[in-house]
RNA sequence: GCCGGGGUGGCCGAGCAGCUAGGCGGCGGCCUGCAGAGCCGCUCUACUCGGGUGCAAAUCCCGACCCCGGCUCCA
C-alpha cells in the first residue's frame, strides 16, 4: 500500500516516495544549546525518531542530520542573545556554555534511546559555508547589504509564503519596529555586523558579525545532503519564519525547487493547556522526568497522541504511559515463562492472528504515522496473546509467533529496545540468596505457612523484587 | 487584526461519510490460601451549538461560541 505523510507545503496527505527509491534524505532542526533540554524538545525529537524507526523497518535507509544551534540569535524586542544571555547568568564564556549543554543534551538524547542522527553539524563549524552562501546571494540579486548587515529582498522571491500560508500585505505590517535599513520590513537578516563589545563574532567582507538565524540550516542541510531533500522536520513554530525563510535562501541559491519534498512539523507538547517553553518557564526538563519514568514510558507518552497533535503532559499521563509499558512487558514475561510447558506443534490460529494484527499495526503506521492507532492494534494484540495464555492450548509456535510479533512492533517504533526477559530473570535468580528464599517460600507454601510466606513476599517487594504465585510456581520480576 | 490547528463517552485519545478504535478509571463475574497478574461482561452508539446537503454526517457545507498556537526567540 506504501506511506502516506501529511506535508505542511501542501497541507495534503501524499504518498510517500523519496527522490532515490528507498533512501531518504531526512533534516530535523535541533535545539539551540543554552540551557537545559526540556520535555517539548524530547517530544518533537521522539515523534521523529519513531518515523525513521519505521521508515527503516520498512525497508528505506535514513540518512538522518540533525543540527546544534550554537550561535545565537537576537531577540529583536530585546536586542539581546540567548547565548550570551545564558554565559552572563552562569558566568562563563559563550562556548563554554555552549559545550556544556550540548554535551548534556546529548546525554538526554542517548538516555531516551533515540536513533542517533548521522551527523549533528554545529553552526558554528559553517561560519564560511554561510558567509559563502550569502555572498552568493547578494550576487544572484536575491539580497543586499547595508552598513555592515546582509538581508534577504523577500520580494525577489515570488513563493515567499508558499509554505506558511502568509500573504505578502500582512507579511509587511509587522508588529514591531522593524530595522529602518532594511529595503522592506518583511526581509531578514543573512549577515548581522555585530555591535561594539558583542562577544560571539566572526570577520567577513562585511566587516565582523554574525549570521541570521535561517542560514544555518540551510547550509548544514544542503552540504550534508545535498541541494535538495526529501523530509525537512521540526517544531510547528518554526513554520514561519523559520522555515519559510530556508526555502526563501535555498531555492534562490540553488535554483533548484523544491528545496524539501515533505514539511512535516510536530504539534507542541502542552502543561496545563500551554505550550511547554522556556520562555514561559513552565518547563519540566527531560532528565527530571527521566528520574521517575524510563525512555519506555516517555515514548509511549509521546507516541500515544498523533504527532501532528498537542498533547498534554501531567503526571497521570505519564503514569498510564509507564502502566501500559508495564502490561506488555509482564505479558512478553508471561509467554516467556509459558513456553517452557508449551506444545510442541503448529499452530494456525495464533499464527493468523499475529499476522493480521501485524498488517493493521503497519497500515496504521504508513497512514501518516498513526501511533495511537498502531497502538490500539497493540493493545488488542496483547490482550489476544493474555487470552491465548488463559486458553492453556498453547503451543512453542503459537508462543513464538506472539512474542515475536510483539516485540516486533515494539521495535519498529522504537518501543522496548533490548528487552529480554531471560536476562531480566537470569540476573534475578542467579542470585544465589534469592534461590534459597525462594526455596524456603515454597515449602513454607506447600505446608500452609502462609504468614512466613507472605512475609518474604512482602520483604522481597521491599527491596524491589517483585514475586507473584502462580500455579505453574513463583515468579519474579523487578519493581519498576 | 491576519493565518493555522482544535472542540469525541468520567478522563486520555484514534476515526474524518455507512462497518466494536484503543487505553485509563468504575462496577460485576471467573481464577487464586491471600496478594499480584490475567480472562469475560457491563459502564459505551459519545462526538460544542444552530442550520444545510446526502438513502446515510462525529465525519461534507454555512453560521455561531469556546480553546490552543504562529505573525518576536522557541522543538
């Protein structure tokens, strides 16, 4: 049937088909490091890692670029830049800023277990790439200096707008004072000289500066996957200007339309109903969360709301996500456990089932990344595999094909990643104490002693080892 | 002001013309020494409001009301 992706240039559902058969050329905007990552960087980086999980799963090479933003960039209403903002309040010098929470946003990146991009291109390390290109720009006649600054003529560029939806008569009413240099309020700033005293710049045939914000990613994109790409990535915010204005530069400078194939954009991560963002200060950063709830339990939150959707963050949300997690994990636990006393033999009924619930997890995954969907169709499947449990007909095929299938699904959207029961167990009772209580609890049990019993259960739960009696026997499992 | 995206059962959240979404919570039953986990059933024909077009509308059209976001740094 093939992947259909929403695309914001078009505002359509498109089929999917990349410029080379089955690579694909995937740009996301990464944060700019001056401070702590927070949940709303997490959900836009998690919604787009579980895409490139599944575009790999089925069957496309991604060659992923994501970003550091380390130069900053003006705060037109204040005259002031984040960087810099941020070295004054922690007393260090720009880069030393920037090192330290680059780092530690890398660190948050591995710790929530995403794909790692393969490159992550520092803007910093494009000073010339971007003065290049805007040199280059100013040749063409798509902008002009003035005093030291280089700004982009948006009105050479006739498809100002194409992507944002913004038309030309309300793109010059801006809201605030715009520079008086500039040929026209709406143009932007390629090139910015850099006033007296401002740290963080760089010599050019303009005289020292900085660059505009946009350029950066123009540039990274186009030197590491070329003039044009098939999936540009990020927070809907940066639909305009930001992302307006790359397609402004890129396509003047290369001449080549269009600069990117599909436009997708992640809807924002609320805290009580309200984008979640530094400015607003109501932020939770990613390793607080990290510190209650595993990488599973995020994604699962994130992944539990369509990406093109908001989705609201409280600790109950979170908490359903990290239970629903715990339910496929104890049922994976459960299979593991069955196969032991299981059947030899085939098994058609389990098998059937596991294949059409993979295909409906599949269609609902190319339908444009449909993860609630995908994950309904998972929690029927787990609940399919608990009755097969119950059934007690169950055969090593029927177990096979549902823990397979499960972890499978898991997989493909970056759920579960290294799961494995055994070793979760074999930790557990290679432990040799552990064996001798669970001994003793077992004699205990078969003589009736319960209170004993129930007191090592309940001493054992103390320590985060968690033992539930079956019939089969006790098991074991850690406390979350 | 202009431009987007929304308003779905107690809560979360898909669906976007006809076919049980799913989860959480609650209630009842089964299983169990107890606890846990699980199974079955119910809660659940719910879609902001008012018109309209269809044999048929949560889904399309028109009009209200409300919420969130972009137009300024932002994932």
């Amino acid at each position: 049937m093939g992947i259909k992706v929403y695309n914001t240039l078009t505002r359509r559902l498109e089929n999917f088909e990349p410029f080379e058969d089955n690579f694909v050329k995937m740009y996301v905007c990464g944060p700019t490091v001056q401070d702590v990552a927070h949940l709303g960087h997490a959900r836009t980086y998690i919604a787009f890692d579980a895409i490139i999980r599944f575009l790999e799963y089925r069957g496309y090479r991604v060659f992923y670029v994501r970003n550091i933003t380390d130069v900053g960039h003006i705060r037109e209403e204040s005259g002031r830049d984040r960087i810099l903002e941020g070295a004054d309040r922690e007393k260090l010098e720009p880069m030393e800023l920037v090192d330290k929470y680059m780092l530690m946003f890398f660190e948050d990146m591995d710790a929530l277990k995403l794909r790692r991009p393969n490159i992550q291109p520092r803007a910093t390390m494009h000073i010339l790439d971007m003065i290049e290109m805007t040199k280059s720009l100013i040749e063409k006649g798509y902008a002009y200096e003035v005093d030291g600054n280089v700004y982009f003529d948006v009105s050479k560029f006739p498809d100002y707008g194409k992507l944002s939806g913004i038309k030309y008569e309300e793109l010059i009413k801006h809201r605030i004072e715009p520079d008086p240099r500039k040929r026209n309020p709406a143009d932007f700033a390629l090139w910015k000289k850099a006033e007296k005293g401002y740290l963080l710049k760089w010599p050019s045939i303009w005289g020292e500066g900085f660059p505009g914000w946009h350029i950066e990613c123009s540039v990274m994109s186009m030197k590491y996957l070329g003039p044009q790409i098939d999936i540009h990535g990020g927070g809907q915010e940066l639909i305009l200007p930001h992302h307006e204005n790359e397609i402004a530069q890129s396509e003047a400078f290369t001449g080549k339309k269009p600069f990117v194939k599909y436009w997708l954009h992640t809807g924002y991560l609320t805290i009580a109903g309200e984008k979640m963002s530094k400015s607003l200060g109501n932020f939770v950063t990613i390793r607080e969360v990290l510190k209650k709830y595993d990488a599973d339990a995020i994604r699962f939150f994130v992944l539990s709301s369509h990406y093109r959707s908001n989705i609201d963050y409280n600790e109950e949300a979170i908490k359903r996500a990290a239970d629903a997690i715990d339910k496929i994990k104890s049922t994976l636990r459960e299979l593991y456990y069955e196969k032991e006393d299981a059947r030899a033999g085939h098994d058609e009924m389990a098998s059937n089932v596991c294949t059409e619930m993979k295909r409906r997890f599949i269609e609902a995954m190319e339908m444009d990344f449909n993860t609630p969907e995908a994950l309904s169709v998972l929690h029927e499947l787990i609940r399919k595999a608990n009755a097969y449990l119950s059934s007690k007909t169950t055969t090593i095929a029927g177990i096979d094909a549902y823990y397979n299938t499960i972890l499978e699904l898991c997989n493909s959207i970056g759920l579960l990643q290294g799961f494995k029961p055994e070793t979760e167990i074999n930790n557990l009772t290679a432990s040799g104490i552990l064996q001798i209580l669970l001994n003793i609890r077992e004699e205990l049990r078969k003589r009736g002693m319960y209170d004993l019993s129930d007191r090592i259960r309940e001493s054992l739960k103390e320590v985060g080892i968690i033992i539930e009696d079956t019939k089969e026997g006790q098991r074991v499992r850690l406390k979350r």
